[in-house]
C-alpha cells in the first residue's frame, strides 16, 4: 500500500503525544533524538492495542512502573503516594493508549487507510518483549519527560486479502444471544482439533490453576477483536512446549529449530486459527467483528491484563506434563449497541414518525394534499385547506425547548479540580442574549428574567413562525 509507505507516522505520534502531555498530564515532553535503545530498570508496563480493517497492526506504548504513578497522579491531581492500587494506573494507561491510537487511527483514515481499533490491554512485568508478527512497517519511537523515557512502538501493514469492511452492520446486536454464546465449544473445540489433525497431540480438558507460576519462560499469543465485539483471545505455553509444537508443526527435531523467530511465528499461526473461528462464531450470531494479526509476547515474571470486559473465560488443556491455557475477554462495543438500539426504536415507530414529517413537509413546502387521520387511503388528500388549519395537523407534535448559558473549553486537570464552591467561566459576555433552541435548532434569543421567584427568559429576537416550522425539520 502505498499510503502507508508515504505516510507521516512520526509527525502524528510526536503531536498526540507533545498534547497528551501539555493538556491531560501537565509535563514537558521531547522526542529523543538519541540511537540508542531505551532501558528499562525494573518493573515496567505497556498498555497496546491493535488496528484491523484496511491497515492492520498494533501500538504499544511503554514506561516504567514508577513513571507510570507519576503520571496516573498527575492526570487524577493527587500525589503519588496516594494512589491506592493498580486499577488506577492502568485506567490512566490505558486512556493515553486509547487517546493516542485514536489519534493516529483518525489520521489513518483521513489518508484513505480505514481502520477500527480495538480495546486496549495491559501488560506488566520485568522480562518481556511484544512482537507483532508479519508486519510491512515497524518503528520506535523515545519520549523523554522529567527524565522518564516513554517509548511508542508502531508496526504496520496493508489488510489481507480476505478482510471485511469494519464499517459493515449486519443485523440488531442481541444482548441475551451474546450472553449465552458457548465459547469453550467456538474455541476449545478448536484448539483440540487443532492439535489433533496438525500435531497429532491429544489434548486434555483440565481445571485451570488458579496461580500460574511467573518466573518461567512462556510465549502468549494474542489477537485483539474489534468492531461490534472488543476484547481479545491469548494462548499461553510455556517456553519448552512451544518449542514442541514448533518441532511437530514444521515436522523437525528440538535441536534443528534455529531461532525464536520460527517459534513465534508457528504459535502466532495457532492464534490466528483459533480466534479465526472464534470471530466466525460471532459473526454468525450477528456480531461482526474483525481480528487484528497475532502479537507474540515472550519472557517471564509477566502478566497480560483486559480490563473492563463483559465476560472472561479461561480453560487450560494437558499433552502430558505440558499445558497451553486461552483466556477469551470480550464485551459488545457500547456505540455499536447503542447504534442497534437506536435503529431498533426507529423501526418500531417508523409509523408515526414518517406521518409526522409528511405533515410538516406539506405545510413547508405548501402543498394542498396533506395526509389525512381520516382517511385510510394512501391516494386520499386534504384539499382546499389553508395554512393554519395545516398547521393543526403538527401543533401536538412534543418540542424540546432549552436555553444554552453558555460553553467553556478546560484542561482535564481543571475539570478534576472543580469542587463544591467552584466558578467556571463561559465564553458569553455579561448581558450578551441567550441562544434559546427547539429540538437542538437555534429559533430565538432571550435574556434572564426573574418573576415569583422563577427564572425565566424574555424573548428578545425570534424567527419567523414559517422558518421555527422549518427547524423542526
């Protein structure tokens, strides 16, 4: 793709990022002009999330844990010593992945690229490195703040051939559907079979720990959904059953695998068929969705995190004294839903509302055949009627009226501030009119009045009766 290979990636990064942290977080921030790559003493997290459609590939942005309080404290306006767990860290991480992948997800496609992001995840530990697999364009960028390195990581690549428009809605999201779905048989069956016809391994169904040991070395699949379903699917081996499964896959022996690259690309591979089917299954329930290209995260003493999700299932199966354990997070997309709703109630009273609006249209534009309550007969007209009687037909039509004080713009850390007492400021001047609206359209201007201790407003300017008939539209 050629878009891709001309478009400005640092420029997008550096800007989002320079704002980010002058609005939301209060810190200088330069981009680092040094070679040398950064390093991380101790603990540290990385919150990612991946791009699916025309564009696909991931984000990940990286800080160390103590830097990591520094900012959580200073986007929530405490100190750091009063930050009480993780949860607030990684909220805070995961909105400035969020802000900064929504940026560069818009440029993506303001530039022709359209893609979908998905919900970000969390990862945090001492000794790990996160690789998504296969990509056409990767790059690093270092951030420096107060002394702090912040390091984004982009890798990137055009769409399969077999993507599907992220865009596309098929039919109205079904909660209960979702709920009931059975994801052991969309996903475990999966994995069994898998292991039976590629490895001829027989897989065991077994409880899973409830602690998973962190201090030895593992590899984690991921693939990343978004569209009307967001969340993501990880398949966790340890280091030695992954180098198994690499041996049996490529039909060689332990000691003729010559690097973690063939391991990471058969585990990725295995991701990729069981959240393939996994995506089908939501599909075929009325969930579209696509799947981002499978990530790879290897080391140990590190734990992977999905947060804010609607359901979590986690199943663990044995080949002998190895185990490979897939966690599924997953939640239905809130503006997705909310857009199904919203298309629900339209067809429920597409009767009425379509009556409505040939009422107004024909008192708008004038027209002699209005539809008539009378008359069950799609050719029937009201002739001869004059406009106020037209106007009958709409009078009982409910309006929305409001008045708008004012609008004010603030920094987040302004708006966490704000306290019982407090004064906000807005852009009108003392004594300037009030915009008064009818169904959100501007029809008049007022001034504040006060009678039998009410407040009200007297009208000042006001639209004709015809144009306020004609915002209604």
């Amino acid at each position: 793709m050629e878009a891709l290979k001309k478009f400005d990636i640092k420029s997008s990064i550096a800007e989002s990022t320079n704002e980010l942290f002058e609005t939301m977080l209060s810190m200088d921030v330069e981009l680092s002009a040094s070679e040398e790559p950064p390093f991380f003493e101790g603990e540290r997290i990385t919150g990612s999330l991946s791009f699916a459609g025309k564009l696909m590939g991931s984000i990940a942005i990286t800080v160390s844990d103590e830097f990591s309080k520094e900012m959580t404290a200073s986007m929530l306006g405490m100190e750091p010593d009063e930050i009480e767990g993780e949860d607030e860290i990684n909220d805070v991480i995961l909105e400035i992945c969020n802000i900064i992948g929504g940026n560069l997800k818009s440029n993506f496609n303001d530039a022709g690229m359209d893609c979908v992001i998905s919900t970000p995840s969390i990862t945090i530990g001492l000794d790990f490195n996160i690789e998504s697999m296969n990509m056409e364009r990767s790059e690093s960028y270092t951030f420096i703040s107060q002394g702090n390195t912040i390091v984004i990581e982009i890798a990137l690549k055009p769409e399969d051939e077999s993507s599907i428009d992220p865009t596309k809605q098929l039919s109205s999201i079904d909660i209960e559907k979702f709920g009931t779905m059975d994801i052991i048989s969309s996903t475990g069956d999966k994995v069994i079979e898998f292991f039976d016809a590629m490895l001829s391994m027989d897989l065991e169904l077994i409880d899973t720990p409830e602690n998973e040991p962190l201090d030895i070395p593992k590899h984690v699949g991921t693939i990343n959904f978004a569209g009307d379903v967001n969340g993501s699917l990880n398949v966790k081996v340890n280091g030695q059953f992954a180098h198994v499964i690499t041996a049996n896959m490529l039909g060689i022996s332990l000691d003729e695998i010559e690097n973690e690259d063939d391991v990471k690309d058969v585990i990725g591979e295995m991701t990729n068929i069981i959240a393939g089917n996994l995506k089908t299954a939501f599909c075929d329930s009325g969930l579209h969705c696509v799947i981002s290209p499978p990530s790879i995260t290897a080391g140990k003493n590190f734990k992977i995190s999905v947060l804010n999700m609607d359901r979590y299932e986690r199943f663990t199966f044995k080949f002998e004294h190895h185990e490979i354990t897939v966690e599924v997070c997953v939640k239905i997309d809130e503006a997705a839903l909310k857009k199904s709703q919203e298309e629900a109630e339209k067809i429920s009273s597409i009767a009425a509302a379509d009556d409505q609006q040939k009422s107004i249209d024909a008192l708008v534009s004038g027209d002699s055949k209005t539809p008539s309550s009378k008359d069950q007969d799609d050719t029937s007209s009201v002739d001869d009627v004059d406009d106020e009687k037209k106007l009958d037909l709409v009078l009982d039509i409910p309006v929305e009226l409001t008045v708008e004080l004012g609008k004010s713009k603030i920094k987040i850390k302004d708006f966490l501030a704000l306290s019982q007492g407090s004064s906000i400021t807005f852009s009108n001047l003392e004594g300037e009119p009030l915009d008064i609206l009818a169904n959100n359209k501007l029809i008049a201007k007022g001034e504040v009045v006060v009678e039998n201790q009410k407040y009200g407003i007297r009208i000042t300017e006001l639209l004709s009766r015809m144009d306020r008939i004609k915002n209604l539209k």
